[in-house]
C-alpha cells in the first residue's frame, strides 16, 4: 500500500530510525513500571545523549547536530510512540534550551548550549505562575537590580524537570507597571543561592516526568544573567514557545500513532459475534478517521516545521496550527483507541490506557487548545483587516 512520501533525507531518516530503536529497546520494557513508580527516566536521558539527540536543535558550533525544526519534530514523534513523559523530559529541555538560542550572548551561547547539547545537563523554562498560565503577562516573580546582581523574588508553578534540570530560563517582571513589556528573561542554575524547589506534582498522566514549584527567595544571580535586552522576556517567551509547539504538535502525532497501531491490530484478532471486530463498519469507520486525523496532522506539521526552517518570521499562527490540530487528534484518537480495545483497553496492562491519560495534557500545556484558536484568531483578523 502507498504511503505518503515525506521525501526525507537520509540523515532525517536516521533520527527516525535512532528514536524508534530507542523506543523498541530502552522505553517501551521500563514505561509502565516509571509510570506506576513516578520514577524519573534517568537512564533514558543518558541514552538520548549517547545517541546526540539532545543536540539535535543546536548549531554544531556549540556542540549540537545543526538540525532544525522537522529534525526535532521527527525525533519527538519518534519517541512519543514509546512514551510522552520520556518525550516531554526531552522536549522540555528544548524549550529552556531555545531562549539561550534565540537570545542569548555569544558568552552565554559558548557557556550553556554545549552542555544542554550533550546532554550532560537538562534545562527547564519557567514562565508559568499559580496566578499566570494562559494570560502570561501576569506572571509576579520579580527581578531587580542590585548592584552587579539580579534579584529574583517569588515562585513558579509546574514546571517540567523542575528539581532535575540543571539549566533554567526564568521569565520575571523588571517593571511591574509595564505590563507584557516589563518583563525580562534570566538563566537561573540549580544550586544558586535562594533559589529551591517544591515537592513533585503528582499528576494524571505523563507520571514518569518531573514537575516541581520554583521558588526564588532573594535569588541573586549575577548581572550577566539576563537573557536579551531588559523589557524583552516577554517576546522571547513567545518566540521560544512559537518555536517550540510544532515540536508538541509532533508528540500529539507520535502518541496517536501508537495508539492506532494498538487498536487496529487488537481489532483485528478480537473475534465477536463470529468474526473480527474490524470488519465491522463502526470499528472501520473509526479507525478510518483516527488515520486520517493523523495523517493530516504529520502532513501541516512537517510542512510548518519546513517553513520555519526556511527562515520565516511570524509564525505565531502556523506553529499555533501545528500544535492545536495533532494534539486535538491525539486526545480523540487516544480516547477512541481505547473505545475500540474496549474492556482490555481501559485495563493497566493495555498501552492506551496510559495513552489516554498521558494524551490530555497535551492540550494544555505549551498553550491550551483555547489560547491556540486565540493566536490564531488574532492572525487572521489581522490578515483580513489587510484583504
Ligand atoms: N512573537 C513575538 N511577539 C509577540 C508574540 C509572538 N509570538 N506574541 C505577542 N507578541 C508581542 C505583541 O506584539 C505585543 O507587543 P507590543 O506590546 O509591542 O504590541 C506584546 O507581545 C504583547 O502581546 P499581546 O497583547 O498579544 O499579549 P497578551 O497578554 O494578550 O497575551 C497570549 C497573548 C495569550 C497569546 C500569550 O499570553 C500566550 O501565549 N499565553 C499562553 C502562554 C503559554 O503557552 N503558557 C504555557 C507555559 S509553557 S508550558
């Protein structure tokens, strides 16, 4: 049967086939029992980084592969057929690695990006506060100035590889009444005084990764610290985060191919009333949508992260698609497959039941489906006031 042909290169080939021999030897043996214990994937990330994944966004120059948007994207949906707590450990080191990229000085590029390239160290983005999610601007962790230091005072919440990172990129107000543009970026190291971490969340999915409060009390790091220019941390987290949600696009993508690969091969062995259940047309039919829904998902994700690649700018609406649609489709396929798998799929032992509970939160975080529509709202409204 015909496949649709993505004309990857070789070497795009190649991270596909790393992360699924990834998946098939090192995730797929250990993910319910780090999902049962909450354990942390510790040797799973010193796998990442012996196989160079961690790099894969980095320019070579500091110690990366040099790949771009549709590498990282191939590589998380790769690894989300195994297990999305392991891909988000991955994907969220990414994500504090991307304000170092996009703003950081030569200095702090020559400093940090090696190390999140090796793997060596993870990092971690903190914007998000008990009283700012969505409405980002809101965030009330400050940073002053002090001397030849920065002071950071208050706490964020959620935070993916809080505890585990070593690496942070912190988003705090400079100017408390300038609203979006009083904010300013930081990188914050563990183990820097007045800085600590709250307990592990404890969560309905995603179970094996780490998410813990930070808390910063009179956290004094030195000046050379802040990332850009003072006002702009909150246009480098929009930046970081346009960049990074194709990748949780790509996740969404990975999770719900997984998830149809169980269903239909369960489909086609469970027998009822005589005969396979996928030769029933309501099992066919759904499973007819859940590849669809994928496919298409793959095809804006590829072609976004291809644009992004060529150098864009404003994709605020494009990458704001390519995490709203596949991580739609993921949460319906996820919540279908176990339809399908009936009885057996809402059992521990059975893959999509994990799935379905690891799905949901990919809709949330990184923008939830609403902020989504938002962005892209705003686009098109903007597009049409020109027409
Ligand atoms: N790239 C560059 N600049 C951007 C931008 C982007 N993607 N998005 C907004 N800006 C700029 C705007 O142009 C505006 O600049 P000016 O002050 O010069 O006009 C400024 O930033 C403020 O933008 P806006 O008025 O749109 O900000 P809002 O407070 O209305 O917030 C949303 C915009 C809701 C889109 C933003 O808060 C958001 O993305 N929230 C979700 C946050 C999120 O994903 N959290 C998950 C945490 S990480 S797991």
């Amino acid at each position: 049967m015909t496949q649709v042909n993505y004309f990857l290169t070789e070497e795009q080939q190649m991270i596909i086939d790393l992360a699924r021999q990834i998946v098939e030897e090192k995730i797929i043996p250990v993910r319910n029992e780090l999902d049962e214990n909450e354990e942390f994937p510790w040797a799973i990330i010193k796998d990442l980084a012996q196989a160079d994944l961690f790099g894969l966004f980095i320019p070579e120059e500091y110690g990366g592969m040099g790949g771009g948007s549709l590498e990282i994207c191939l590589a998380l949906e790769h690894l989300a057929h195994g297990c999305i707590a392991i891909t988000t450990t991955y994907a969220a080191s990414a994500l504090g690695g991307y304000p170092i990229l996009l703003f950081g000085s030569e200095e702090q590029k020559k400093k940090y990006l090696p190390e999140i390239a090796s793997g060596k160290k993870l990092a971690a983005f903190g914007l998000t506060e008990a009283n700012a999610g969505s409405d980002a601007a809101g965030i009330q962790t400050t940073a002053e100035e002090d001397g030849d230091f920065w002071v950071l005072n208050g706490s964020k919440q959620w935070i993916t590889n809080g505890g585990e990172a070593e690496i942070y990129t912190i988003i705090a107000k400079t100017d408390k009444h300038k609203g979006a543009r009083g904010a300013s970026a930081f990188i914050v190291e563990k183990g820097d005084a007045g800085f600590s971490f709250g307990k592990k969340e404890r969560k309905m999915g995603l179970r094996a990764s780490s998410t813990r409060e930070l808390f910063f009390d009179d956290c004094r790091i030195p000046k050379d610290r802040i990332l850009g220019r003072r006002g702009q941390g909150f246009i480098i987290a929009m930046r970081t985060l346009d960049l990074a949600r194709p990748g949780i696009g790509a996740v969404g993508v990975g999770l719900a191919q997984a998830a149809l690969d169980e269903a239909a091969r369960y489909a086609r062995q469970r027998v009822q009333f005589g005969q396979p259940i996928i030769s029933f047309q309501a099992i066919q039919h759904m499973l007819a949508d859940m590849a669809t829904e994928i496919e298409a998902s793959r095809a804006l994700i590829y072609s976004v992260a291809r644009t992004i690649d060529s150098g864009s700018k404003n994709i605020s609406k494009i990458a704001a698609m390519a995490k709203l649609f596949p991580t739609e489709t993921a949460m319906k396929v996820a919540v279908d497959a176990v339809q399908i798998m009936g009885g057996y799929g809402y059992m521990k032992e059975c893959p999509v039941e994990k799935m379905m509970r690891d799905a949901k939160v990919l809709q949330i975080y990184e923008g939830t489906s609403q902020i989504l529509r938002n962005v892209i709202g705003k686009a098109l409204n903007s597009e049409y006031a020109k027409k």
